[in-house]
C-alpha cells in the first residue's frame, strides 16, 4: 500500500489554505473600508467647495445668477484643472460654469433636488470617472429668491491613485505576514510532531532488532498509543516463546512415547494395549500443547464477550455427551456480564473445567460466574469423589483415574491458559461435596 501525505504536510496545506482565505477577505475587507473612507474625506472636500461657492453667489436686481471672477479654490479657476462646478438657476433656466472647465466637458448631472438635499455620485464621462457632489438650496438674496443646484465634479485620478497606494502596501504587508506565519507555522508543526518522528525511530528499531520496545518519554496524547504498541509487542513475543516452547516440548515428549511404541514391536502379545495406551498418552501431550499455543492470553485489544452465552452453550453441549449420566448442569451467571477475553479462551478454560467436572460428578454439576473486585471470577464444582492431591493434578499427565480420559491434561491447559492471563486457579473441596475449582482472571 502506497503511503499518504504526511501529517506535515496535511496541516501545511490546510494552515494555508487557511490563512489564504483569511489574508485575502482581511485585506478585501480593509482594502473596502479605506476605500469608504478616502472616499467619504473626498465627498466631504467636494461639500466644503460648494459652500464656498454658496459664499460668493449673489442675485442681480432681475434675479439672475452672479459669480466673482475668482475664488479661494485656485482649482476652479485654472481650465482642466480636475475640479469643475456648475450652478443651475432652475427658475431661470441658466447654469454658471467654473472657469475650470474651459477646455473642457464634464459630465455634470442633471437632476432635481429639494431644498437642503445632498447628493454624492460616481460618473462616467469622456472616458474618465469622476467624484460628483450636489446640492439643492433655495437661495435668497435682496428681493429675489431662486431655486439653485450646486454641483462639483473632481477628477477620479487621485483617488484611484490612492487606492492603489494603499493596496499595494497593503498587500504587501499582508503577504509577508502570510509568509512569516506560514514559517513559524511550519517551524512549530516540526516541534510539535516531533514525538511521532521519535516513535517511527524506535518502531524501526524494534523492527530492526536494535531495542526490545518502545522506550522514550512521551507526551500524554501519544502514550496510550506507545503502551499499546509495547503491548502488541510482548504480547507477540510471548506468544512466538509459546509456540516455541511447544514444539520443543511436543517434539521432546513424543521421543518417550514412539521409543516405547517401537521396542513393543518386538513383543507382539503386548502391541495392541502398549499402542492404546501410547496412543492416548500421544493424543493427550498434543492437546495440552496446541492448547498453550493457541491461547491468545491477556490483551486489550479484544472486543468485550458476553460471558453467560459461552457457558449455556457449554452446558448445552455436555447435557448432550453426557445424557446417559442425566446430570443437573446448573449455570449462573448475570446476563449482563461481559470481559475482555478471547472467546476461544473463554471456552477453553470453562469447557475443560465444566467437562471434567461432568466426567467425576455423580448427579450435579454447578458453574457460576460473576464480578468480584475488578476480577472476573469462575466457579466450577461438583458431586463427586474430589481432589486427593491438589498440586500433583495441575501437572501434565497425572490422572486420578486411568478410568476417566483426559482429566489431567484438561486441568493442566486450563492452568496454563489462566497463567497467561495473569490469574489463579484454586482446587479445592466444594459445597456440593465434590471438587471445586474457582478461576479468578484481573481486568487486562
């Protein structure tokens, strides 16, 4: 499998794409609102033109519209200067025009405006744009009152020019801050997965056989994930060590057994029960072996059982072998108690106890399971005769009775399988007078 981008790039890119968005609607926002303003400061000049014009407009004794030859604005009077007035005597029908529009033929607009009305406006005109700023007054002097609008047009050019300082430099400076915080950003990712690049090292090293397990300190988010590995890790290791040990055992005990086979070849009256008996003792050495092998023993990472379905269907299928015998196969266990334990194992350990109890129990057999301190606990007993020797019927290959198969190589995998779930397994003399075997199993 091909891998994926790394995690550092994956953050890089997102971080900028980001931070893309970000700089670009901060400064499309603040490019808008400096415009608003620029704009705003040049309206507001526009406005303090036409009162300037207000100040030095007079009315003849006809009524008609008069204007000095020059004004406090040198702008007004020099021809295409860029700021150009008009003033439309409406009553009259009559407009005045700046001498700056000599030369000249500014879009002014014609509109209608109510007395102490302002406009702003943005026109087009002879391929340029200008700034327009009007306003509607009912202007009395003497005897005679005439309706007037007051407009001023300005050239566009300096704004624009403004704006486009502004947005220059403005991003400028945005990007070079982009810039920078891309490379801090890309300077603390490296910090901040540095521990992952420490594990992948030590996973090598484990892989290469330099170290035994993942050994460094490290931050609280990735040490639930290096105990887990160190887990998987011993966990393997103590299960290649089983299948080890049980193939040198199996191949060590399987000598005694086919040399006894094979000196009884020469002694043919005695062949069929030597074979019988070799056979069995065989057939018992390769049980109790495969059941260490397989045993998954404690792990945390197996999905929770629900234990009481195991047991009835153990009692299920012994109430079968064992229908000649018509034992009462109690079961109690509570319907919601469940453990982390491998289903095999589960059926190993209560299968072989509820078996042999089965094969040595007169009438009776009574499993029971429950939680007691944070440890899953396992009853099993029965009616029958019970141990003579609690030690010596753990090891492999003692029996009680040569009559009842498999007895103590039963106990003996169970023994085994609880030892590597860390547990304890107790023999003991029960309520119902037969043996009792109790199971205790810790939380993994």
């Amino acid at each position: 499998m091909r891998p994926g981008r790394s995690i550092r790039t994956r953050l890089l890119v997102a971080a900028a794409l980001v931070l893309l968005a970000f700089i670009a609607g901060a400064g499309l926002a603040v490019q808008r609102a400096h415009a608003d303003s620029v704009r705003a400061v040049h309206f507001a000049r526009l406005q303090t033109t036409i009162y300037l014009l207000l100040a030095r407009a007079e009315l003849d004794e006809a009524g008609a519209l008069v204007m000095p030859p020059g004004f406090a604005e040198p702008r007004l009077t020099l021809p295409q200067s860029g700021l150009y007035a008009t003033i439309r005597n409406v009553q009259r029908d009559e407009r005045w025009q700046s001498p700056s529009t000599l030369g000249a033929d500014p879009p002014f607009p014609t509109m209608q405006l109510a007395a102490g009305q302002w406009r702003h406006d943005v026109v087009e005109g002879g391929g340029r744009t200008f700034l327009a700023t009007s306003y509607g007054v009912n202007w009395a002097a003497g005897r005679h009152q005439a309706p007037l609008v007051l407009t001023v047009l300005e050239d566009s050019a300096a704004f624009e020019r403004e704006m486009a300082v502004f947005a220059r430099t403005l991003w400028m400076w945005l990007g070079g801050a982009g810039l920078l915080l891309l490379l801090a950003q890309g300077l603390l990712l490296r910090w901040g997965l540095a521990p992952l690049r420490r594990v992948a090292a030590e996973i090598h090293g484990v892989e290469s056989g330099t170290q035994g397990r993942i050994e460094g300190s490290y931050p609280s988010e990735i040490t639930a994930l290096t105990d887990n590995l160190n887990a998987l890790i011993r966990q393997e290791r103590v299960r290649q060590v089983r299948y080890q040990e049980a193939l040198s055992f199996l191949a060590h005990s399987l000598k005694t057994p086919l040399a006894v086979l094979r000196s009884a070849l020469a002694e043919p009256q005695r062949l069929p029960g030597t074979v019988r008996e070799q056979v069995d003792r065989m057939d018992d050495i390769v049980r109790h072996q495969l059941g260490r092998a397989a045993a998954q023993g404690a792990t945390r990472f197996v999905a929770p059982l629900a234990v009481g379905p195991v047991l009835q269907r153990i009692r299920d299928a012994l109430a079968k072998v064992h229908a000649d015998k018509q034992l009462a196969l109690d079961v109690e266990c509570p319907p919601d108690l469940t453990w982390r334990i491998d289903e095999g194992d589960l059926f190993e350990i209560a299968g072989n106890l509820m078996d042999n109890a089965a094969k040595w129990a007169r009438q009776r057999v009574q499993a029971r399971a429950w939680l007691e301190a944070d440890r899953l606990r396992l009853a099993v007993e029965d009616d029958g005769p019970g141990f003579t020797d609690t030690e010596s019927i753990l090891r492999l290959h003692v029996r009680m009775d040569e009559r009842v198969p498999g007895h103590g190589v039963g106990l003996a995998v169970v023994n085994e399988l609880v030892a590597s779930h860390g547990g304890e397994l107790k023999l003991s003399r029960g309520a119902l007078g037969g043996a009792r075997v109790d199971v205790a199993l810790p939380r993994p």
